[in-house]
C-alpha cells in the first residue's frame, strides 16, 4: 500500500476550516490594547453628572458670554470669530454631539444598575413575606393553644365549684 503525503495535507487544509476543530494561536507582533468598558462608563458618568450641575451652567454661560463679548469689542486684529460667530456655534455643536452619548450611556449604566437593585428588593421582599406568613402561622398556633389553656379564673371558679360540691356530699357537713 503505497503512502499519499497528499492526503495529510488534505486533512489538515479540511480541518483549517471546520468549526469544530479550535485554531491554533498564532502570535503576532502587534500589541492589543486592553479596552476596560467600565473605566469608561465610570467616566462617562462623571461628565454627565458635572454636565447636570449648576457649576457647568456658570461655567458654561461665563464662556459664551466671554466669547460673544470679546469678539464684539476686541480691536479687530485679536477677534477670532466675527459676528455669526460660527466658531461659537461649532464648538457648541460639538460639546453637545459628545454630551448626549456619554449621557446617554450614563443612564444605561444606571438603568443596569437599578435592574439590579430591584432584583434584590424583590428577593428581599419575597423573604420578608415568607417570614411573615411564618410568623402568622406561629401566631395563629399560639392563639389556638393559649384558647386550650386554663385561665386563673377558670381554675379559681371550678376549684370553688368542686370544694362547695364536696362540701354538700361530705358526711360531716359543710365546713
């Protein structure tokens, strides 16, 4: 039986492309940079909440009102943006095309976290309502005994009740 060499490297080129079959790691020489998600939704969050203070709205009105003020009555050679101020309205559109993701994935962010909590406080609250039928249960018991138990006076009325029969079926009369 002759050998085929052929037919090894067949198997091997079939088995390239199965799906089933793992790839080997191949190394190269470029380095891959480690993206940390959270890192970024953290300071996502950060942005958008400063971009929901007062402090950003001074700041932001200070800035305006600065630009269209200097490029009013600043000698001409120092404006940088005349009249429309179209440098004004870029820099603004700009701000805002980066203000509505990083706000947007800040509610996410929270949104995930909220779904989260209210997973717990329904697991909380499930327990809790387990604990009190419990309770209920042990209280309903407790009445149901306590209803079989004899009270002080109940004792107190058929002690006297016996002793006065006693006393009117002793031969030596009553006492």
């Amino acid at each position: 039986m002759a050998r085929d060499d052929r037919g090894t490297d067949d198997r091997r080129s079939r088995s390239a492309n199965r799906l089933d079959i793992p790839r080997e790691l191949r190394r190269t020489l470029a380095i891959r940079s480690a993206y940390d998600a959270d890192a970024f939704g953290r300071l996502s969050e950060r942005i958008a909440r400063f971009l929901g203070t007062g402090k950003f709205l001074v700041y932001m009105t200070a800035t305006i009102l600065f630009w269209v003020i200097w490029n009013i009555f600043a000698p001409e050679s120092v404006r940088f943006d005349q009249y429309p101020f179209i440098f004004l309205t870029l820099a603004l559109s700009l701000q805002a095309s980066y203000a509505a993701p990083l706000i947007l994935l800040a509610q996410n962010r929270q949104e995930s976290r909220d779904r989260v909590q209210y997973e717990r406080d329904r697991d909380i609250d499930t327990r809790t309502r387990a604990d009190m039928e419990f309770l209920a249960r042990e209280m309903a018991s407790l009445r149901m005994a306590v209803g079989e138990v004899a009270t002080r006076d109940f004792l107190r009325s058929e002690l006297k009740s016996l002793l006065a029969e006693l006393d009117r079926e002793s031969p030596l009369g009553p006492r």
